[in-house]
C-alpha cells in the first residue's frame, strides 16, 4: 500500500501538519465495506448506549448535551456534588495492535475464521510513502491508521 502524505492546512511547519492518505484500490475499499457489513450483522446491534464517537448520526454535542442532562438530574439530588474531567482522546485510536482488536471482535462473537481472516489481512502489510515522484523503500507494519476503520466498526454499532 502506498501511503501519500496530504498536508492538512496551508501553511505546512512540521510533519504534523501532514495526514497520512492511503492509495487504496477501489476493489479492496469495495470489499472492505462488504466484510464490514458482514460484521455488522454478526455484532450485538448496541454495545454501549453513551458511546459516541465513530457512530452515525452523533457527535460530540450529543456526547456534551447527554453528560450535561445526566450531572444536572444527580445534582438535583440534595448535598450532592459533581467533579468532571475532560480529556482529548483525539489521537487516542490512530494506532490499533491488531491482536486486541481481533480479541474484542472474539469476545463479541464473531466467528474465529473471520477473526483470523482480519488479523491476517492487517498484519505483516507493506507500506511505502510516496511524495511527487519519490516513493520510499517498502516496509512491513503491524499496526497503524488502516486499523482505525476496523476499530470504529467495533467501537459503535
């Protein structure tokens, strides 16, 4: 696969500055989203009611407007109080270990062949970066950012 690095703003000062673009071919993006369509079925239809990111139709305002409901109905609540924390996760799943990943899709019941069928198709993949007519020497990754579609499938159904 070849990785074309896109800058993100104007005004490129570092590496960054820079989002990685995978070169995909339209037959595999095409049999990426039936497999997980596939998956999709074989899942329990909601894992968790107050996860948010990565599902259609939610976003971060439902994520605030939800905790703001749920703190004001326990402060109701007499001598009670409320202490948050708000941490950016925004990075948090641009690196997935494929191994826990295929450990999560296990425990959620999908089936052992197609587990295998993932784990082999993410791991040991080569990779290379083009930019203009340079492309660098190949080499093999176990992880990264073609992880992320297969973890945002699991994280939200």
């Amino acid at each position: 696969m070849t990785i074309v690095p896109m800058p993100k703003k104007s005004a490129v000062s570092c590496l960054n500055d820079y989002r990685p673009i995978a070169l995909t071919p339209i037959v595999m993006k095409c049999f990426k989203r039936l497999v997980l369509r596939h998956i999709k079925t074989q899942l329990p239809p909601s894992l968790d009611p107050l996860q948010f990111a990565y599902c259609p139709n939610r976003s971060t305002d439902d994520a605030i407007t939800t905790t703001l409901h749920l703190t004001f109905i326990h402060l109701d609540n007499k001598d009670s109080y409320v202490r948050m924390l708000f941490i950016n996760f925004s990075s948090a799943f641009n690196t997935i270990i494929p191994q826990y990943l295929i450990e999560k899709l296990s425990l959620l019941g999908l089936n052992t062949s197609l587990c295998n069928w993932i784990l082999d198709f993410l791991a040991g993949r080569p990779q290379s970066v083009q930019t203009g007519n340079s492309i660098s020497s190949t080499t093999t990754l176990s992880t990264g950012d073609r992880l992320t579609d297969w973890f945002k499938t699991t994280s939200c159904l």
